[in-house]
C-alpha cells in the first residue's frame, strides 16, 4: 500500500497538533489552502477530531497524531 496525496495530507494535519496540551485543538480557516480544508474535513469524518473545521483530538485522533508525529521523528533521524 503506498501513501497517497490525501494521506499526506491528514499526516501533515496530525502533525500540527501540540500532544503536550490536549485542550489545544486546531482551526482550519477558510483562507487555508484547498488541501488542508479536505484534509480536515477527512480527519473529521473518520472521527479523528471534533469539528469539520479543526476543533480537538478525539481519542482515535489522538493515537493517530501520536503514531504520526512519532513517524515523522523517527524518518527525520535523531542526531546524536
């Protein structure tokens, strides 16, 4: 299975969620980018986050966000 444009898409949303502070949530704005709006939206029908625009992690966002923040750390290489 190969990661498509979409995917990358809700990966880069996931990743811009602060996991240090849970009542920290996101808003996409209608300005933003065409790419980011579907994405949300995406995230939002899978019951990834609150509100079709943004909102909070829901309990399954937040294991994705995790997952993919972790993901990205671990692909950027730690330094020693």
């Amino acid at each position: 299975m190969a990661y498509t444009p979409e995917m990358i898409a809700e990966l880069e949303i996931l990743a811009l969620y602060n996991l240090d502070n849970h009542q920290e949530g996101l808003k996409v704005h209608n300005n933003a980018s065409s790419r980011a709006q579907y994405a949300i939206t995406r995230l939002h029908q899978k019951g990834l986050v609150t509100q079709a625009d943004g909102g909070y992690l829901t309990s399954l966002g937040l294991d994705a966000a995790e997952h993919a923040q972790a993901l990205l750390t671990i692909l950027a290489g730690q330094k020693a």
